[in-house]
C-alpha cells in the first residue's frame, strides 16, 4: 500500500547537495507539494532561472504522510476553480512525465443525516451551478447503490461529485518534480536557507551553508517551517501545526469482493472522511476543538531541527467516538482490523484557508503556506501564483486567500484559538453570515466597542468588531444562523425605517484609512485610479485597475489640502490595497508618504432625514446644502471635537462620515446621541446598511466587482474616465473592452420569494438552463420583496426581462427591474429643485 511504501521512502530520491547557480530570477524555499508545483509552472510558463530548495528531501514535512484526497468540492466560489484545475492537471500528469501518480477517481459523496444538512446541500448546489464543475444532489437510493456497505438508517440525502477520490502524495510530487527539471527548473536538496537577506533594490540574498543565491524573487513555500523562515525577514506569519490522524485497515473482504472501488464518503455529522484503500478501508477523523491537538511549542520554539518524515505518537482514544460513528455508518468497519495509524503535523491558519501571493510591508517576498488542503490546493494555487508572478495580477479573484488579510492583531494566541475551532469545525454547517467566535474580539476594537457590544449582534471583519444589528426589548437576541429568515430580520426592518425616515448612527471605524502626501502625490493618483483627482475640499469615488483592466480595489479619495489625501478602502481590503499601492509607488519612483491610519482613526457615520438637524447642533460650520455639498470634505469641530467631515453616506441617505481620532469615538458617539434625542436618533448595524445601498443600487466591492469584472459590465462608467490625460492602469485594456463590446452585464432584479433571501453567488435560470448569477441580495423593506445584483449575459439583460433565481433548491420567478428602486437623496433634492417629483 502507498502508506507502507511511504514509510520505507526515507532516502531513495538521494540527490547530491549543489547550489548550482548564484543567481535566479526565483528561489522557492521548500519541496513539499506545493512549492514543487510552482517549480513545475513557473518553467512550464518558460520563466528560466527557477531554483527551489528543500532542506532535506522532496514532500518532507506534511505532504509525504497525507491521505492525499481529492474533490471538486468547496464551498468557496473561485477556490472551485483550483481544485477543478488540481484535478485535471493529476489526470495528464502521468502521460506528460511518465511518472505514475496513482490517481483514483471513484466519485465522492457528502452524507446528510439531517434535514439543515439536506438545506446545507441545496444552498451549495445553487453556488456550484454556474460553475462548470459537475455537483449533484442525490437520493439515499442512489447514494447505496454508489456506496453499497452503508448502514442507510440516518442517510437522508448525498451531495455526489463524479471525478473525486485520492493520489499517492509523494508520486505526485515527484511526477511535478520531473516535469519541473523537464521544463529547466532546479530543484537542490538537501540544501538548509540559513537566512534572508533584502537589498535596496528589491533583490534577495539567500544565504545557505553551499553559498549565496541573488534572487529577483522569493517564495516562501516551507510549509509548517514557513514561520521560521518568516522570521528572518521580522514577519510572524499566523500557523499552527495541527495533530491529524488516518487510521488504515486490514482487508475487509466485503470490500475485496466489489468489482468497483468506492467512493470517498464525507459522513459531515460524524466529522470524518472514509475511503478505500486497496482491499480494505482508510478513515480519517476532524475532532471537536476541546479534544483536537495543536503542536503550540513548534510555534513558541521552532520546529525541531531534523524534524521530516517523522510522525507524531498516536492516539486512539482521541478519536474514539469518531471510530464508533464510522462503524455505525460502515458496519463492515466493526470487524476489521487497524494495522496502521498515521498521526502528522498538518499546517493550519486561523481559517484553515492558505496564505497565497505577495506580501505586504516587503518587497518581492510571495508566500505559498497554510495549506491544511495541500494536495488538492498544490496544482491550482502553483497555477495560480505562477500566472500572477509572470503577469503582474492576479488571474482571477482569491481575496480570501490573500496573506494580507491577517496583520498585527492576529497573535500567536489568536492564531491557536482559531486553528482550534477552524480544525473542529471541519464539517460544521456551513450557513450564511456565519460568525465564529473563538479568539475573539482580538486587540483591535473601535472605540465604541464596549459601550455597544452588550447591546447588539456584532460581526467579525479583520480583526475589528462591528454591529451586524441591534437589540431592542423582546427581540430573540443572540447568533442564530439559517437558511432562512431568522431572528434580524424584523429588527434589521426597524433599523431601515430609522435610516429612512429619521436619523441612524453606524460605526465604520473597521475602514481601511491612508494618508497620502508629497509632491507627486496628485500625479501618482491620476496614475492609480481610473476617476479623476478630486479637487481640493472634495471626495470621489475612485477605482484602482488591473493592467488587464480588472476591478483591483474601489477607495473614496478626499483632497484634504492641496497635495494631501485621504484614502478609505472596506475593512477587508486595507493591507491588499495598501501593498498594491506601495509598489506602484515603489516601481514608478513617485515622491510620496502614505500612511497607514487604520488603527488610529475612528468613523462614525450620521445618516437619514433629520443628520444634517442633530449635527448642526454641535458645530457653528454651515451645514446648509449649500454650503456643505455633496461629495465635499472639511475638517470641522463637533462638540469641539475635531473631525474630518464627509458629505457622503453609503446609505444613499443625506449623510456625513465623521473621521476622528479614536480615543475620541466615545465622547463624540454620546455628543450626537444626545444631540439627536428630540429627532429620535438611534443606531444601526451593516445588514440594515446593505439593504439601504442595495435600494439605491450601489455596487459593493468583492460582489459587484472585483478582480474578476471589469468596471464597464459591472456599470461603473460614470467613475471611469478614460478620456482623461493620464495613462492610468488598466486604460488601454479597458479601451479594447470597450471596443470588443461587453459580453455580459450586471442587472437589477426583484423577485418574488417567500422565507429565503438572495444573498449573492446564487444560479440565475432562463429557459431550463444557467445563464448567469447572482452578485448579492437582500430583502427590500422598501418595496417588501427580495432584490439582488446579477451577472446575465448581453441579450438577456433589458428591464422587463424575466428570469428565475435559483433559492434552497427551488427557482424563483425575477425580472430585471431599471435601477435604482429607491433615488438617492441628492438626486431627490436635484429633482425637487427642478420641480419634477422624485420616486422614493
């Protein structure tokens, strides 16, 4: 068996210690799977001068002892499309190199013993559907007809992906290890990376005991030793190792007796994966977070020296009662016989997700780590991070991969908290808006954070806590997740009507906030941004493009004095954007500072009919119309406060953003509420705030658009200007997209539901077939049905056009509406100014 062999395997693939150049264009620091993967593509792609080096042998570390499994499933939207390429890339591996992989693909199936399950499986069917990857949902009949051995007393439903099941790891990365030396690559073991050395020019030096590499690049590819080499350049990249065992069994002659090997089985209520293993069985548990273990002294003193193929002493009873689920579901299990054991560190991040591309803070330093899926992940993500090293973006969206979305708060203690509940929630229901709680709240909260936290539902956004929706006397207080409308959604009604029709206070103080200063500053955002600079005094709308003309980021700019800006980018985006501009900084030799003032600024924003009353309250500043305009910025004093003023609300409501400094969030929160008493004022959290910009039509970056939508289908024209002087990035490809003309385009459309809301990523139908989907949604209050943002092609896309969106399994009649359903405000007071009458 492939395990058996694994263990003989210590030293077959001897290979002598050289460095054999001292420069490369990269240097790859690890040979696991992953890092051999990105070897193999970046050669494959013709780059010349790739040199990879591993410490002591290739899949040393987690990828020799992995159970290898493979599947086209994942919850995620474009992380389908890595595990897609994964697969298809092992099936031609073998023909390409000439080494076989052992590659199985009988198919996989994930259990539903449980109604939320069998609501779990059509929520994930509607995401898969636009999807080329082939997902069913299946009757218990046709699960024991693929499974034949299952006790079917609990199986409800089954979630079947043909072409799933499982690779010998270390085949696998030695057939990519051929085919990177094929291509030109060279991989050099046993040769340790000592240190790390940057130049001023951006180059590496890498130190080893052979010698000095000069690298253009490096990529941190080292596995559960990827902190250690984080080290030597002052970064404290957040990883655990986690204990994961597989048990393998004897024969089992009701298994030896099939003419057809089994499919994977995920038994999601049991938390563990089951498959076959020649002629017996191979199971593999995920226990609970008080009972999984960490390897924490790894973290606080380094991996052992010489730790490689070594295991860690097994435990059984550990994973005990996910043994007796399994032979409940497999009975034939009872009588077999454990001959092997396998107990190995696996590499987790707080959110099992791996940290894949460049990294912030230093220059030409990429990370491929974290990887708790390293087999399926190897072949897509070494795919995905050659194409952007090759082409300077990213080929499609993976925000949630980003290594920039974790920064100073995530704390070794952070990191152990997360992995914990990350590792135990393996096959927990995955519902929407879902909140985990472990580790939280971290060292970065607003400064309102205890005066609000026992008064609302707060969500997690990088780092920060922020109200989701408030709590008012006889609500159902608390995080009660489902499918369908739950417990927010009558308050989050109030909170509309509030905004509407009074005066609403929302902390936005997780706002990513730059300052950007010095003589070229006006120069490097012309370059940057796709709108024009705002003048002095005013705000803009502003995106930043891809020079493949892809929505990279969308940031409000405010000229604050001359030369001086303020940017503010969503809370998720803060170190994405800021790395993307520092390097164009860095690349064009622009004379600027920009500062990073995301943790020492607070945002309160005041939005609704009676703002502009309750604020002028506290500031002799005119905040008439017209003298205040929209879209204008000044600093001014609130109860002698100091705040940058901006007239703009992502309510689409009269509005201002307050930005102040943080240890004054409290006294200004408790000025305006005070001030507002006679108004009625009171707060509102963010799902009160996505109704309100869906109403008014509002795009949202990393729905409406990001790196996978250009600006002109997702209908951003009007902050687009391409007629401007200077060559922004990604002008010239939006002048040929233009050109081409658009193949698809984002539309508006109501539906017609009844205890399901759109909330984006869902199949949208026209005529029996997948035409498109949806980018979010939500349920209107204002025209008391459900709304959504979808992407449908060119010809299905005129106001009047009906279509069905597919909800929970069942498809729902929509039809394209013209945009906005409710005007903005300013638009409202245009009209009113011209004597016609506004729609609400």
């Amino acid at each position: 068996s492939h395990i058996q062999k694994k263990l003989l395997l210590k030293n077959l693939d001897a290979s002598s210690p050289s460095l054999g150049k001292d420069k490369a264009d990269t240097v790859i620091i690890g040979g696991g799977c992953v890092g051999v993967s990105l070897a193999y593509h970046l050669a494959k792609a013709g780059l010349k001068d790739v040199v990879l080096l591993e410490k002591s042998e290739l899949t040393a570390g987690s990828t020799w002892h992995a159970a290898g499994l493979t599947t086209y499933f994942h919850p995620g939207i474009n992380l389908k499309k890595i595990h897609a390429y994964s697969i298809k890339l092992y099936e031609k591996l073998e023909e390409e190199t000439g080494q076989s992989v052992g590659f199985h693909q009988p198919g996989s199936i994930r259990i539903a013993s449980t109604p939320t399950r069998v609501d779990e499986f059509k929520y994930q069917m509607t995401r898969a559907g636009w999807h080329p990857t082939e997902q069913y949902l299946i009757t218990p009949e046709k699960v024991q007809e693929l499974f034949p051995l299952l006790n079917m007393d609990k199986v409800l439903a089954g979630l079947y992906n043909p072409g799933d099941g499982h690779i010998d790891p270390y085949s696998l990365t030695m057939a990519l290890a051929a085919g990177a030396r094929k291509y030109g690559a060279q991989l050099n073991y046993p040769v340790q990376v000592t240190n790390l050395n940057p130049r001023s020019d951006g180059t590496w030096e890498v130190e080893t005991p052979l010698g000095i590499i000069q690298a253009k690049r490096i990529v941190n590819t080292a596995g559960f030793w990827a902190r250690d080499i984080g080290k030597m350049i002052g970064l404290q990249h957040p990883l655990i190792p986690v204990h994961h065992q597989y048990v393998v069994t004897s024969t089992v002659p009701e298994v030896k007796a099939l003419k057809t090997e089994l499919p994977v089985i995920r038994d999601l209520e049991g938390s563990y994966y089951l498959r076959q293993e020649r002629d017996g069985l191979l199971f593999g548990p995920y226990e609970s977070e008080e009972k999984m273990k960490l390897q924490e002294s790894w973290v606080t003193n380094g991996v052992p020296p010489g730790f490689g193929k070594e295991l860690f002493e097994s435990d059984l009873d550990r994973i005990m009662e996910h043994i007796e689920a399994a032979m409940e579901m497999v009975p034939v299990l009872r009588k077999a016989d454990i001959v092997n054991t396998i107990s190995g560190p696996i590499t987790y991040s707080p959110d099992i997700l791996p940290m894949v591309g460049p990294h912030q803070g230093v220059r030409n330093y990429w990370v491929a780590i974290g990887f708790g899926y390293g087999i399926i992940h190897a072949g897509g993500m070494g795919k995905y991070l050659s194409d952007w090293i090759l082409e300077g973006e990213p080929p499609f969206d993976l925000i949630e991969v980003d290594p920039n979305r974790y920064g100073k708060w995530t704390t070794t203690q952070y990191t152990a908290a997360k992995a914990r509940e990350s590792y135990g929630f393996n096959n927990i229901v995955g519902y929407p808006k879902e909140e985990r709680f472990a580790g939280r709240p971290t060292e970065r909260t607003s400064g309102l954070y205890d005066l609000l936290k026992s008064r609302c539902s707060m969500g997690f956004h990088a780092g920060w806590e922020q109200p989701h929706w408030f709590y008012k006397p006889g609500d159902e207080t608390g995080y009660k997740p489902s499918f369908r409308r739950t417990n927010w959604f009558e308050p989050v009604g109030r909170e509309y009507k509030q905004v509407m029709e009074k005066v609403g206070v929302i902390d936005l103080s997780p706002f990513g906030k730059f300052k950007v200063k010095g003589t070229d500053s006006v120069k490097l955002l012309d370059h940057l941004f796709a709108n024009v600079v705002p003048k002095v005094g005013s705000t803009n709308i502003s995106h930043m493009l891809t020079p493949r003309g892809k929505v990279y980021a969308e940031l409000t700019v405010s000229q604050l004095y001359p030369g001086e800006f303020m940017l503010v980018t969503g809370s998720g985006s803060e170190l994405h954007d800021l790395r993307w501009i520092e390097e164009q900084i860095t690349r064009g030799g622009y004379k600027v500072e920009i500062e990073n003032m995301t943790d020492e600024m607070g945002v309160l924003s005041v939005a609704g009919p009676y703002a502009r009353q309750v604020l002028q309250k506290l500031t002799n500043e005119d905040l008439s119309d017209a003298s205040f305009k929209f879209l204008q910025c000044k600093n001014l004093k609130l109860s002698n406060i100091p705040v940058t003023a901006i007239r703009i609300s992502y309510t689409g409501e009269l509005g201002w953003e307050l930005y102040h400094r943080k240890q004054d969030s409290v006294p200004l929160y408790n000025a305006i509420m005070e001030a507002g008493q006679k108004e009625g004022i009171d707060d509102f959290g963010t799902y009160a705030l996505n109704t309100l910009r869906l109403e008014k039509g509002f795009r949202a970056w990393g729905a409406e658009m990001n790196c996978d939508t250009n600006p002109l289908e997702a209908g951003l024209e009007y902050f687009v200007k391409l007629n401007k002087a200077a060559d922004f990035t990604g002008k010239q490809a939006l002048k040929q997209i233009k050109e081409k003309g658009l193949q698809r385009r984002l539309v508006y459309l109501t539906l017609d539901t009844d205890n399901v809301d759109p909330e984006g990523n869902e199949s949208v139908w026209h005529n029996g077939k997948v035409i498109g989907n949806t980018t979010s949604g939500c349920f209107s209050y204002g025209a008391q049905q459900s709304l959504a943002f979808a992407y449908v092609p060119m010809e299905l896309s005129k106001v009047g056009q009906k279509l069905e969106v597919e909800l929970l399994g069942k498809n729902y009649p929509a039809t394209i509406i013209q945009e906005p359903l409710v005007l903005t405000e300013p638009t409202r007071m245009r009209l009113q100014r011209k004597g016609e009458s506004p729609k609400m």
